[in-house]
C-alpha cells in the first residue's frame, strides 16, 4: 500500500488543508492508520478523518444556553464566567465533554455567594 505524508494528504482533502492541520489531526488520533516514522506521518490513502469539529456523535444538546449567551444576558466577558462557573457559583451549571450549559434563568451570583 502506497502512503501519503501530509502534505500529500492535506492536498487531497476537500477542501484543501495544511501540512500543519493534517500533521495535528494524526498527533490527535483522528486520522485512523495514520503511523509516525522516523519524524515523518505516513496516511493510507483512504484514512477517514473522525471526530469532525467539536460536536461529535453522540452530542446532545444540553436544554441551558452556552457560557458566551450567559455572559452577554448578564453584561459580563466570558473570562468572567468561565471563572465563576469554576469556582461552581452557578447553580444548575452542568459541565459536558463539550463544554458548560448554563440554565437560561439563572442569574449572575453575588459576590460572596457560594453553591451549597
């Protein structure tokens, strides 16, 4: 069977992609049968590439909004809300693979307030 680095691949994708994002997409185990050898990443032909963008099978979609939502409803960065919803101030805050879902409703916490 006849490799592709992964230049040649990245040409053959469509669209066309990188040598950069081909050679991330192999570290990541995406390209399936993709094998490292001597520095250099070797691709079948034929290797599918999984796992798609963020949402992969088997995503379901969460009845909350996501943080950057949140943060805009209440006039607040996403930093900020990422920090808050570290330090588990959000009630009904789910953290998933993919990311928070906040419920709608909730309000932003006031400073010294703690989930119990």
């Amino acid at each position: 069977m006849a490799y592709l680095t992964t230049e040649e691949y990245g040409e053959k994708m469509k669209p066309p992609r990188s040598e950069a994002h081909v050679s991330r997409l192999c570290r990541q185990g995406r390209l399936k049968g993709a094998e490292k050898v001597g520095g250099n990443w070797l691709i079948p032909p034929n290797a599918p590439v999984e796992g798609k963008g963020k949402r992969v099978e088997g995503y379901k979609r969460l009845p909350g909004i996501s943080v950057k939502e949140w943060a805009a409803l209440h006039g607040k960065i996403v930093q900020r809300a990422y920090q808050v919803l570290g330090k588990r101030l959000v009630p009904g805050a789910i953290r998933t693979d993919e990311g928070w879902d906040v419920p709608a409703d909730t309000e932003w916490p006031t400073p010294g307030e703690e989930v119990t």
